[in-house]
C-alpha cells in the first residue's frame, strides 16, 4: 500500500479548491447586494425635506411598510414590479419603515402599513391604505407623471 501521507496536493485538487472559494465569495457578494432589496433593509434614511425637493422633479411613490406586517409582505412584489415598470420613467420610489419616519408619516398622515402615497408637484396625487392592487397604484403613478408635461 502507497503512503500518501507525505505527497503535496495534486494541481487539479488545488485549481477545484480554488474554484470553489471564487464560487463561495460570488455568493457572498451577490446576497449581500440583494439582502439589501428586501423591506427590512430598504429603508433610504431619506428625510421629509428630501421627500418633497423630489417630488417637485419627478413624481413619487412612499411605500410605508413595517417589518411585522403581513400585508406589507404580500403589497411588496406589487410595490417591487411597479418599481421595475417605471424604472425608465424617473419616478422615486422610497421605502419607508412607518417606526422609522416620525415626520414623514406625520406629514402623510400615515396611521396603518401598508400604505402607498404617490406624489408629485402639488403634493399628494393618491393615498392607498392596506393592501392594493397593482392597477390602482398604477394608474395614481401614470397620474402623477402627466402631472409633469
């Protein structure tokens, strides 16, 4: 029997090793990039005067959430997919935990999560409050965008 014991590593378990560290850093850093797209983490620290400079160039949506809310899990892939459509569209999107934003949602007078605002120049264009579908939201955003013309 050969005693291996003593015998360097072959190249080809070396560069298989290698790989799987690259793999295992790739990983890390991509949930790390999208860990940061969940509602519990997407909350820009934005302010009340950030708030309203924004909506007097572009429209904007406030997306208040809270992270023991049920319905705020199930309003999120709507708030998400409107986010995706209006991309191109210069429309701001802020997700706003409701414990975090005393003023904000003092100003909105926000008293329940989920609740969207969409805004725009003249100040509040549509306020959801609960659960929404996606073609309400929709339609206060398109609003809100002609608003600009």
């Amino acid at each position: 029997m050969k005693d291996i014991s003593n015998e360097p590593p072959k190249k080809g378990n070396l560069k298989i090793f290698g790989l799987v560290l690259v793999m295992i850093g790739i990983a890390i850093i991509l949930y790390i990039m999208f860990i940061n797209q969940g509602s519990d983490t997407r909350d820009d620290n934005v302010s009340l005067a950030k708030v309203q400079e924004t909506s007097t160039e572009n429209p904007v949506v406030l997306y208040f959430w809270s992270s023991n809310c049920g319905y705020c899990e199930e309003q999120k892939p709507i708030i998400e997919d409107l986010e995706s459509e209006f991309s191109m569209s210069n429309v701001t999107f802020y997700w706003l935990d409701s414990s975090r934003h005393d003023d904000i949602t003092d100003k909105y007078n926000i008293h329940g999560v989920p609740t969207t605002v969409v805004l725009n120049k003249d100040g509040v264009v549509k306020k959801f409050v609960g659960y929404t579908d996606l073609d309400n939201i929709e339609n206060a955003i398109e609003n809100s965008i002609d608003s600009y013309s």
